[in-house]
C-alpha cells in the first residue's frame, strides 16, 4: 500500500491546477498532528519535510514512522521530503526509510 505520493507528483498536480503546496518541517509528532490536522480540514496536499534538526533529535526511521502515522489518518496526499540532505549516504537513507 503506497501511503506517501512524491513531491513530483503532488507539484505537478498544483501546478496543472495552479495552486501552492505548503511544505512544513516535522519536528515530533504533535508538528506532525497539527499539520497533517490542518491539511484535512483544508482538503490540501502537503509535504512534510524533515530537517537536519529533526534527523538529530529523533533519526531517520522515527521522523518516517511519525510521518506515515500521519498520513494514514488523512485522505489527501502527502509527501515526505528531505530537507537539506547533507550527504549521499544520508540521502540513501532517508530514500530507503520511505522519503
């Protein structure tokens, strides 16, 4: 079951339709709850982003796993995203965890 779409996919959606993607670091799961809370209220796609301080304070795989609670619970698209990766190594890791 695919729980995240991409970022190509959700962009190229808003740009057919000509609407704006908000993009929103998670830090922890209540960031997670108020976000991914307030897209379904919104009916909005979002991306959830995970920051060089948030991979330092909780890891790779419990930001994923934040994330993909986070997305079962709502019906519109989201995406987790990397943000600012810092090396290959971590990108491959973060690509393997579901980003």
């Amino acid at each position: 079951m695919k729980i995240f779409t991409t970022n190509a996919e959700l962009l190229q959606k808003a740009q057919q339709e000509k609407y704006a993607v908000g993009a929103f670091n998670l830090n922890n799961m209540e960031i997670a709850q108020a976000i991914i809370e307030t897209a379904q209220e919104e009916r909005a796609p979002v991306i959830l982003q995970a920051s060089q301080g948030a991979l330092q304070y909780a890891g790779v795989d419990y930001i994923a796993a934040i994330a993909r609670a986070a997305a079962e619970r709502v019906t519109v698209p989201v995406s987790l995203h990397l943000d600012h990766g810092t090396s290959f190594e971590q990108n491959v890791e973060c690509i393997r965890a579901g980003y």
